[in-house]
C-alpha cells in the first residue's frame, strides 16, 4: 500500500497530471517528426492565428538506450516584406530527448494583395456650388497610411444652373496594387429654379369632373418637387374652391412657388325619384310610396316636399294625385306628381246557393223553401239577387228536368249567375222475389219448383222466363239445371232472377277390412299387408301415405301408415295403421377379452392393448367405455407386479348395457430412478424410485441456495460449452471469491452483505463481470469489491457500494475502500483493462477506489457518483480519498461526480492518464504526489480543470508536492497555476506563498498565475484583461486595454480623428493644398527635390509632403 501514510499530511481531492515517460531500450536514438503544420499565408491587417497547431514527434524512431522526458518549443522571427506593413514570421520548432534534437521552420506570409478604395467623390452626388469640400478625390488602404493618388477632371452643363464635373481617378499603394474609376458630381448654383408650366386657373360646373394636374420644369437633376393645396367651401354647400401650390427646391436648397384655383360652381337641379302611377282595383289598399332627393354637388340627401288631390268616380270610388318637389343649398328646385287610380271590376260572388238534386218518380218532390235560395256578397258595393225558373220534359212518363237559376248585380254593374238543376225520373227495375235460389234433391227424389212474386213503383211491365240444364256430372247421379225469370217496365228497366236445382251424391265409401296396429324388433323386416273397401253409389279408389318418426334413441321408429278411399263426387273415408320398432338388446364385443391373463417382460411379452371393437344390431354408434386402475406390489419376492384390471362398459343409444372385467397381470423389467416429475433429475422411465434432486433459487439442480455455490457450478458450467452468465434474483448474499470469467447479472434487491467479513466480493480471475449489485460493509469490511493480479478486463458496474469502514490490517492502512485494485503476486504485476463505470459510492471511511501502487493499468473510471467519503484518523491527520492511483498508467477518469468528499480527498499522480467533463461540489483541497522528484506538469494540469469547474476555490486550494518517501518534491521541477496558492512542506510551514516570482533558487515558475488559463498566450490574466482599442494609430486608442475588441476606428483619409481636414493629406500625389482656392493644385518639381526621403522603397506623397515642409514651392 502506500507509503506516505505515516507522513503528517491533510489530503484532499485529486486529479492528474499526465507526463510522457519513455524506458530504456538498446538501440541508438533517431528523432523526427510525423507531422509538422503548413505554411500560412495571411493578410497584412490579420494578426497571428489564436489556435497553434503543435508538430508531432515520432517517438518510435528513437533507439532503445534513451531514458528520458521529450521537450518541444518554439521561436518567432519576424523578417519585414518588400512593402509597407508585409512581413514574414519565421516559427523554428525544436525538439529534444536524451541529446536528440530536431528543428524545422514554418512561415507565416503577411502579404498586401488588396487595392486601394476611393472614398471620395460619391459617384453621382449633387452638391450646391458653396459646398465643394467632399468633391475631391481621395483613397485609402487597409495596409498603408499613404497611397499615391493621381486624378484628371472635366465639365460640362446638362441643364441651366448645373455643371457635371467628372473625375478620372488611379490610385496605387506601393505594393503594386491600383484602382481605376471614374465619379462624377452635379454643381448646383444658386439661383432659383424654374418652372417650364404650370396650370391655369379653372371655373367648373359640379357635374365636370375636377382634374388635378402637375407643373413640369425642364432640368430635373438633383431636384426635389413636391406639391400641396386645399379645399374651401365660401358660398353653398354643393360649390367649392379647389387650390392647387407647386413647390421645385435645387441641391442648393433654393425653391420656386407657383399655383392655381379651381373653382367649382353648383347649377344642377336635384335629381328627385317619384313612384309610378298605380291602378288599383277595389277592395285593395294602395301602398303609398314616398319620393326620395338627392343633390349631386352636394353629395347630400334631400328633404321632400309632397301635397295629395283626391277625386270621386261614379260609383264612388277614388282618384288621388300626390305633388312632390325638392329645393338643394343652392336654390335649384326639382319636382312631379303620381296619380293612384281605384276601380270595381269584380263581380259578387256566391256565398252559397242550392246544390243539384235528382228524384225517383215515387219520391216526394220538396218545396222552394226546402229546397232554398242563393246568397252573394260583393267587397265593393250592395248585391241584387233574382231566381228564374225552366222545367223540360224527360223521355218517359213521370220524367222531367227543372233549372232554377240565380243571378247576382253590385252597383258598378258587375254580374255573377248560378244554376241549381232538379232531375225526377225512373230509374228502379220491376223487383223478382224467388223462394230459393238453389234447391238440392238426392238421387232419385221428387223435384218442386215455386213461381216468382214481381212488382214495379212506376209503370207496368212484361216477363219472360227459361229453362237450361248443365251436363251431368262426374259422378253417377249428379245433374244441374237453371230457371231464369226477366220483368222490364215501360221505361227500360228490367230485373233478372235465376234459380238453380242441384241433384247430389253424398254417401262416402267405408273399408270392408283393414290391418291391425303391431310392435316389431328393431332389425325385422316390415312385411306391408293392404285394406279392402266398395262404394254404394259410385267406383272409388284407395291412396296410401308412409310417414316414419324416430324414436327415443338409436334403432327406434314408428310407422304410420294412412289409408284415403274416395269416390268421384268427392266423397271419401280415411284409416291410420301404427307400427313401431323397438331396441331391447345389448351389445355385443367383436373380441372379447381375457377375463384373467399373466404377461412377463423376461418372455418378450407385452401388456395388450384394450379392446376397442363392439357390435349392435341397431346402434352403429353404441360406445365402449374402460376404466383402467393398476397396482404395484412392491412387497419382497414380488418383482414389482404390476396388477391391471381393466372394467369394460359397452351400451347403446337405448341404454341397453354389456359389463365385463378383464384382469392383467404384468411382471416388469425393473429400471431404477427419480419418479417425481417435479425433481430436475426426473426419469421418466424408471418405476422404483432410489432418489430426487430439486433446482435451488438460482436455478441449479442439486444446488446449495448459496451465491458462492452458484458461482462455481457456473463456471464449471461455461468450462463444458455453457453460458457464464449468472442472474442473481433478489436477495441477500454472503461474500464471494471469483476466479474465472463469469458475468454476475444483478436483479433489483440483490445485495451483498459483507456486514462482519473483511470483502465483498473477491475478484482474482480475468473477464468478471459485476453489474447491478448493492454491497453493504460496516467496521469491520476493508472493501466493497477487491480485485487482485490476474483479474484483468474486470468490470464492476451500476453498484451501490457504501458502509466501509475497517482500516486494512494487511499493511496498517487506516483506510477502507470501495473497489480496491491491488497487486498481492511474487512478480509485482498490476491488474490491466478495469472498467468501474456508473456505480454509486457513498458512506466509505477513506477511499471509493484505489489502485494502489502501481495496482492497477488501462483503467476507465467513468459515470460514477461519490459522496460522503468520509475521513479517517490516523496519527492525529484525517485522510479521505475519492480516487486513489499512484504509478498507474493509462487511467482515464471522466462524466464522474464528487460531491460532499469529507476532509480531503486525493487522487495521486500517474503516467497517461485523461481527465475530463467530471462534476464537483462540497470538495475543498487537492494532494498531488509524485513517484519521482522530477515530474513535469503540462498545461492541461489537473488542479487548473478543477479549480473551473469546483466553485469556491480562490484561494482556498492547498496543493501538496510529495514523492512517496513524504519529503516535499524539488520545487523547481513543477508549475501550478492558481495565483496564491499555498504551498506546504511535510511540517506543515508555508513553502511559498506567491508563484509569480523565482521558487527556491532552484527554478523559474514557466507557468505562473493564470498561464494554463491564458488562451491568447499574452501574458496577461483573463480576470485580468481589459477590452478595447490596442492600434495606437486608431483615433480611439486606449492605452490600458490588453485585448483587441475590435472597435478601433481609423481617421478618414485627409482628415484628422475630429473631422477636421488635413490638406496635404487629403491631396494625393503629386498635388499640394492651396488654401486660398481651397483645392489640391498640381506641383512638378525637379528630380533631384523628389526622391524617397523616408527610405522606405517608394516615392510618394509622404515624401512630396517632406520635401514641401522643408522647401516650400520653390524646391527647384
């Protein structure tokens, strides 16, 4: 275990540093590089790119005598470029291990490959001719302060009082780079501008439609034209006075006014809407509708005025004239009439007069009065009704027509008539009253035949008579014969009677001898045995009809038989004859058997096979039933004889029943076994039981129900080609020792209790899987789950492990762990390939995992939850640790969360090890111990990851440096980066208070203060920095800023950073400002006043602009 135990130390939560550790070999060493950054090029206003991409050293070329720590660096050399503001940074990279070093260059091109821009003149801009200050050329460059600028311009005037100036314009920065246009400007003079129309004034009716129109003016260039007016209202409401402004302002904001009036006149009349003439007729009511008025000038609705007339007509009825008129505002008046005409042309109408009748000439006729009189109403006027009368003779005696008409008069002579029409005649026959209608007589009786009785209301009549006989009969003795009686009277009507006499046979047929009623058995055949009959008067004839019912069960039938004798005249006489056939015997078997029979195995014989076949008579579906029991007789010297008796019941659908039992003797080949089917080494063939097994909870047969017991029979289980993989269901489980591959599958409620036992589980094979387990301890448990040499690709998973809490009494450690990985073989060989990824560990006295010294290699430590770690006491310090790992190599620990890790925890330095996107909370200090005096921590240092991500630690943070002998490491080997932080030797005094200086002498501190925070590499802490301008050439440069926010803002070119002009500036090559024209004027000078002053490899403005400081115009 570890040896710094016994020093005097506060430990607290640690991650890694990783440094490269190369071993010895034997071979001579050769250094290269595998891959090395390209060459950039960039613009002359980029700076150096922020992300450095690092070269990379192919360590397999070294030989295998180097025992050393690779160190990589790099150099910046700036060489300038052939133009302004171009330059080339030159980057060397070196490395070196044991001696070896290797350098190679790469270039950072800074290069000015973009034009200059003309800022001046805008292109197209209309300026007044006092105003001309923005009409000169002028450029600039991103890279260059001065361009040369060379211009040619000339005019001309597209309208009066403006001059188009064009410029033609090349530009140049001294690094080759041109631009060429050409901008034009419009200058306005002062005068006035001028309308080329404007419309005339207008006097108009209301009803002419009022046309706005527009001013037009010839020159439109850099014109602004709006126009305005309004509208009043000075005399009625229907006229108004229409006023039109025209306004024409120049680029100099000089303006000319024009306008108009158009006057609008009202002398329209009203437009008035009269209703149409109506004609009514009476008694309808007229429907009055009103005139409406509207004013078109006005747009308004008008009120109207109206007057009525009435006239009377002849027969009193009316005529109404209605005179509408309407004025408008302006005194125009409009008007007309409508003429509303009632007249009578209805006549009355009958409210009700005598309906048409029609009389016998027996009747009585009724009087006027009976008969009534016809009323009329008329809607208009009184109503005169009168009655005529015509009668008209009918065809013969005692017939006539009588019409009573009635006729309706209003007093607009409106007529109506109506006609009541009253008919006598005769129109009953003579009435014939026979005694019978039919009279029957039986063959060979005596006839008797009554006259008719007539009579007639009327008139006298005639009759006739006759006689017609039928043919006979289809019978013997039967005949029919009609009598027909015809009285007419003198007016055609006549009656008709007929009587008919009928001659009948009515004696049916009778059997002489019939056959009785019988029972017979269901299989005798029917032997069909026929009736005799005779008839008295006529030949008759017998029919036969077969009925068959089935009885109660199979086999049974009855029979019925049904004689019919008839004769031709329908007579007829009918008898049943019944048979029915019964089951009353049982059945019988096709092979009857054995009523006692012996069998033995040691002859070769057999138990036979049931009877199966059975025979009845009447019932082909009558059942055979067995009950088989049988007995063993397992007494001495009875060879398990096997005793069967099987009871036959064979009955049909009548219940008729055959019983009989057979017995079997049966001496069996004895086949020992577990006869209880239940038992997982149930035999089914053997019948005398020596034994059963039953599977435990774990589902092994014969198992001991313990967790330890099913563990092993797995493993020998997957040793012969089975599954190793074992579920444990929920329950509580001893400690276990595994020593082969298994993959241990947990259910909820699984728990292992090591509660009074030294471990958990115990892991001493390779490929165990532990998944899904909750593993409680107490004080006397060293560790959850320990995991020993020989036990490589272990994974412990999704495990709750907590309650730890004995201190190791193998090595004196004070502490107890939750997963302890731990090399206890003679050749000191670490366990390889760990995984313990999403277990939960809390309430552990010392250590949630530790892979000791050099306990453990390939491990990943991921998802995992700690909390409540609590400390120990040991010679008066408290120690806790949430990961322990000291010279273990490729460990990665990430996606983990500590939380409330009580006292300190620590995680101790290793070789390759990844530490990323952990979580923390409540965990206060870090230990950092090495297992050399001269380990080198790289900018990725764990304790800078942790101080971002850990909230509360400025300032607090106490980092250890120690080697495993306790002794504080040499301080000039290690850098750490929290500015303040605290450094203590093994007495606890304070090693060094402040890291920004020299430590001990023996070291410089490379990594000072935030350095491992310091992203842009500038040196300065992001608390630190101050954002804003850092070009000092920029108009607002702050002096104080330490990071470029890119707000900087560069003067115009020819002006100063207030706006204000900078003549020789603004001009471009080869010009000078002329401050009484206010304008760059061109200078020639002599070759020997213009030459490259400031030596920088161009001639230009700058050095004109020298040269005219010191020699004013007269340099020649």
């Amino acid at each position: 275990m570890l040896s710094f135990l016994n020093k005097s130390l506060l430990f607290s939560f640690v991650f890694f540093i990783y440094a490269t550790q190369i071993f010895a070999q034997t071979s001579e060493p050769l250094l290269s590089f595998s891959s090395f950054p390209d060459d950039i090029i960039l613009s002359c206003n980029d700076g150096m790119p922020s992300e450095i991409e690092y070269p990379v050293v192919a360590l397999d070329t070294l030989g295998t005598s180097c025992d050393g720590i690779q160190t990589l660096n790099y150099q910046d050399l700036t060489i300038p470029g052939d133009c302004s503001n171009t330059y080339i940074v030159q980057r060397t990279w070196s490395a070196e291990i044991c001696g070896e070093t290797i350098s190679s260059v790469q270039s950072f091109t800074f290069a000015d490959t973009t034009p200059p821009v003309i800022i001046s003149p805008i292109d197209g801009a209309h300026v007044c001719e006092t105003d001309l200050v923005n009409i000169y050329p002028a450029a600039q460059d991103d890279c260059q302060f001065g361009v040369s600028l060379n211009f040619e311009n000339s005019e001309s005037v597209p309208c009066e009082g403006v001059i188009l100036r064009t410029y033609d314009i090349s530009v140049s920065d001294n690094c080759g780079n041109t631009t060429i246009e050409s901008r034009s400007v419009y200058i306005h003079d002062q005068a006035p501008p001028i309308f080329s129309s404007v419309p005339p004034s207008l006097t108009l009716s209301c009803a002419d439609a009022v046309i706005l129109e527009s001013a037009t003016y010839d020159c439109d260039m850099g014109m602004t034209y709006s126009e305005g007016g309004e509208v009043s209202y000075p005399n009625c409401s229907g006229s108004f006075v229409q006023t039109q402004t025209y306004l024409l302002t120049d680029a100099c904001d000089v303006t000319a006014n024009a306008s108009r009036v158009i006057t609008v006149e009202d002398d329209i009349p009203p437009v008035l809407v009269i209703p149409e003439d109506l004609t009514l007729s009476c008694p309808e009511d007229p429907v009055l509708e009103l005139a409406t008025a509207f004013d078109v000038c006005s747009n308004e609705t008008l009120a109207v005025v109206e007057e009525i007339d009435t006239v009377i007509s002849n027969c009193g009825l009316l005529t109404l004239v209605r005179t509408f008129s309407a004025t408008d505002a302006c005194g125009n008046l409009a008007s007309g009439f409508q003429t509303v005409t009632v007249s009578d042309t209805t006549a009355p109408v009958f409210s009700f007069f005598p309906s048409d009748l029609a009389f016998d000439c027996a009747d009585e006729i009724p009087s006027d009065e009976t008969l009534g009189y016809a009323t009329a109403t008329d809607e208009c006027s009184e109503v005169l009704i009168t009655l005529n009368e015509v009668i008209t003779d009918g065809d013969c005696p005692l017939s006539y027509l009588r019409e009573r008409v009635f006729t309706a008069l209003d007093e607009c002579g409106n007529s109506a008539s109506a006609t009541q029409r009253i008919s006598v005649s005769d129109i009953t026959a003579p009435q014939i009253v026979l005694s019978a209608d039919t009279v029957f007589a039986e063959c060979g009786g005596d006839l008797v035949n009554d006259p008719p009785e007539i009579t007639d209301d009327c008139s006298d009549f005639t009759v006739t008579s006759s006689i017609s006989y039928l043919p006979e009969g289809t019978c013997l003795g039967q005949a029919i014969s009609t009598f027909t009686y015809v009285a007419t009277d003198v007016c055609g009507n006549s009656s008709t009677a007929t009587k008919t006499v009928i001659v009948t046979d009515n004696i049916a047929p009778v059997f002489s001898s019939f056959p009785a009623d019988t029972v017979l058995s269901c299989d005798v055949e029917l032997t069909l045995e026929l009736p005799e009959f005779d008839d008295a008067c006529s030949t008759a004839s017998m029919s036969e009809t077969l009925t068959e019912v089935s009885g109660d069960c199979p086999g049974e039938r009855n029979v019925t038989r049904t004689f019919t004798v008839s004769d031709p005249c329908g007579n007829t006489d009918t008898r049943i004859q019944s048979i029915a056939f019964i089951d009353t015997t049982p059945p019988t078997f096709a092979i009857v058997p054995p009523e006692f029979l012996e069998v033995y195995w040691l002859d070769g014989d057999t138990i036979p096979l049931p009877v199966t076949d059975i025979i009845d008579a009447c019932d082909p579906n009558a059942m055979l039933t067995m009950d088989e029991s049988s007995s063993i007789d397992e007494s001495e010297g009875a060879d398990l004889a096997q005793t069967i008796t099987r009871t036959y019941l064979a009955t049909d659908g009548c219940e008729n029943e055959t019983t009989l039992t057979s017995t079997i003797v049966y001496y069996p080949q004895i086949i020992q076994g577990c006869t209880d089917s239940d038992a997982c080494n149930y035999n089914p063939e053997a019948n005398l039981d020596n034994g059963c097994f039953y599977n435990d909870m774990f589902g092994f047969c014969n198992g001991d129900n313990t967790l330890q017991g099913a563990i092993d029979a797995t493993v020998a289980a997957a040793a012969t080609g089975g599954s190793n993989v074992l579920v444990v269901p929920a329950g509580t489980f001893s400690p276990v020792s595994i020593s082969s591959s298994i993959v241990l599958q947990a259910d909820s409620g699984a728990i292992i209790d090591a509660t009074g036992h030294m471990n958990g589980i115990t892991i001493t094979g390779p490929s165990v899987n532990v998944d899904g387990f909750s593993i409680l301890g107490d004080d006397n448990t060293v560790s959850g789950i320990e995991i020993l040499s020989g036990a490589d690709n272990a994974t412990v998973r999704n495990c709750d492990i907590s309650g730890m809490a004995l201190a190791n009494p193998v090595n004196g450690s004070p502490l107890s762990y939750g997963v302890l990985c731990y090399q206890n073989n003679s050749n000191g060989t670490p366990v390889s390939g760990t995984l313990i990824e999403g277990n939960t560990f809390h309430d552990i006295s010392g250590a949630a995992i530790s892979l000791s010294t050099n306990g453990a290699t390939a491990t990943q430590i991921s998802g995992n939850t700690f909390s409540d770690i609590t400390p120990v006491f040991f010679e008066g310090e408290f120690i806790s640790i949430g990961i322990q790992a000291a010279s273990t190599t490729d460990l990665s620990v990430f996606n983990n969360s500590f939380h409330m890790v009580i006292g300190a925890t620590s995680v101790l330095l290793s070789n390759s090890i990844d530490i990323y996107d952990n979580t923390y909370s409540s965990v206060s200090a870090f230990h950092i111990e090495t297992t050399t005096d001269n380990a080198t921590f790289s900018s990725l240092a764990y304790w800078a990851r942790a101080e971002v991500n850990i909230p509360g630690n400025t300032n607090v943070l106490k980092v250890y440096f120690a080697n495993l002998e306790g002794e504080i490491a040499n301080p000039g080997a290690f850098t750490f980066a929290n500015d303040g932080t605290e450094v203590f030797d093994s007495n606890g005094e304070t090693y060094v208070q402040d890291c920004h200086g020299v430590w001990d002498g023996s070291g410089i501190l490379t990594a000072c203060g935030c350095d491992i925070f310091d992203e842009d590499l500038d040196g300065v802490c992001p608390d630190d920095e101050v954002e804003g301008c850092t070009d000092v050439a920029a108009c607002n440069y702050d002096p104080l800023a330490t990071e470029e926010d890119n707000s900087c803002i560069e003067d115009p070119v020819g002006f100063d950073c207030n706006g204000v002009l900078t003549p020789n500036e603004f001009c471009g090559s080869g010009t000078v400002w002329n401050d009484q024209s206010g304008e760059c004027e061109v200078v020639t000078l002599g070759p020997a006043c213009y030459f490259d002053t400031n030596a920088n490899g161009s001639v230009d403005s700058a050095d004109l602009l020298t040269l005219l400081a010191a020699y004013g115009l007269i340099c020649e």
